[in-house]
C-alpha cells in the first residue's frame, strides 16, 4: 500500500498536535525538545517537537510552506522519499539544536530541509519570497544568510535548525541529482553475437 499526499496528513497531524498543545499545557511539556531528551533519554522528543508549535503565527507560517513547498517536492521525488528528507530533516536539525538552545520546537528544520532539497532539483522555480518574485536558489540564498545574521541577534527563532535542515535538504537533493544522472548513464550492451545472429535470421545476410 502505497502513501500519497504525505504534505497533507503531516499538516493534519501538526494541527491535531497544536490543538492538544492548547487543550493541555502537559501536551507541550511530555513532547517539546529539551536537555530531558539528552539527560533522560527521552529520545522521543527529537521526533515529537517537529510536530509542536509555539503559536498560531508559527503554526500558519510552517504550515504554508509545508503545504505548498512539500506538494511540489512530493510530487517531484516520491512520498517515500519525501517523508524520509521530512524526518531526517527535523531530526538532525534537533540533534544539533539541542546543543544550542535550552528549548525547541517546530517543524522548521524538516521544512527547511524541503526548501534545501529543492534548491538544487529546481533552482530555477520561482518563487515569492522576501516580498519579491525569484528563482528557486536566489530565495535560497537569502533564507541562509538571513539564518546566519540570525544568529548573531537575539530571539526565539531557531535558526540554528534552519540552517541545520537547509543543509541536510541540499545533500539530500544532491543524492538525487547524481542518483538521477547515474541512472541516465546506464546503457544496454547487446553482444555482438546476437546482433549478427538477429542479421542472419531476419535480414538475410
């Protein structure tokens, strides 16, 4: 059985989380990232915290661009393959936030992993992005040196996620960019001995 629109049932299962996470405050406690996922083992959370949201702004932002930026990815490479770059996104990205910030939570990382992936198999896709219509890679360009400024002024982004996923999503769109041109190299040799043989059978020679 196969899995179709992969984009859509992660979205729907942000917004049964979020809505959890504003029925209980436990809800946010027992699945956000923290040092309890290192110290504790709660290895969990490393999966769970994709899922969570901090408010409806961070919720609607993330879920736009799962929406639009995964459909397009899903369709171009595979669900398979989409919820592999999706969780392998996120993962890495907690892996590495949880050094870094003594919280977090979102499916930034996993998103930002979509756009990476997408940077390098349609750089030239426009997009709107910083209030203006651009190419794929220029969009991408300026989300990763916004994410570097970003780490030099404080807030409550994570952009160490960002950047986390952004990276995992250009490997991972370079694995399928030289999967691809493999694939394409892969020729059928015919031994000569059938050739002639096909020759002598059918065209008389």
């Amino acid at each position: 059985m196969k899995i179709k629109f992969c984009f859509l049932w992660l979205s729907l299962v942000c917004i049964i989380c979020f809505i959890l996470q504003n029925l209980s405050s436990w809800f946010t406690e027992l699945f956000v990232l923290n040092k309890g996922a290192v110290y504790n083992y709660e290895v969990w959370r490393f999966v769970s915290s994709i899922f969570l949201h901090l408010g409806i702004i961070h919720l609607a932002y993330n879920l736009f661009a799962l929406l639009f930026f995964g459909f397009l990815l899903e369709k171009l490479i595979g669900s398979k393959r989409f919820l592999i770059l999706f969780f392998a996104s996120g993962i890495i990205a907690n892996l590495i936030s949880i050094w870094f910030y003594n919280s977090s939570l979102g499916a930034s990382g996993a998103i930002y992993g979509i756009l990476g992936t997408l940077i390098v198999i349609k750089p030239m896709m426009i997009v709107w992005a910083f209030g203006l219509i651009l190419p794929m890679f220029i969009a991408g360009i300026l989300w990763v040196i916004g994410d570097l400024i970003g780490l030099f002024i404080p807030s409550n982004i994570g952009h160490i996620a960002h950047l986390s996923g952004i990276f995992v999503g250009i490997l991972f769109g370079i694995y399928l960019l030289l999967k691809q041109k493999k694939k394409k190299e892969i020729k059928v040799v015919v031994p000569e001995e059938y050739v002639r043989l096909w020759e002598d059978r059918f065209m008389g020679y």
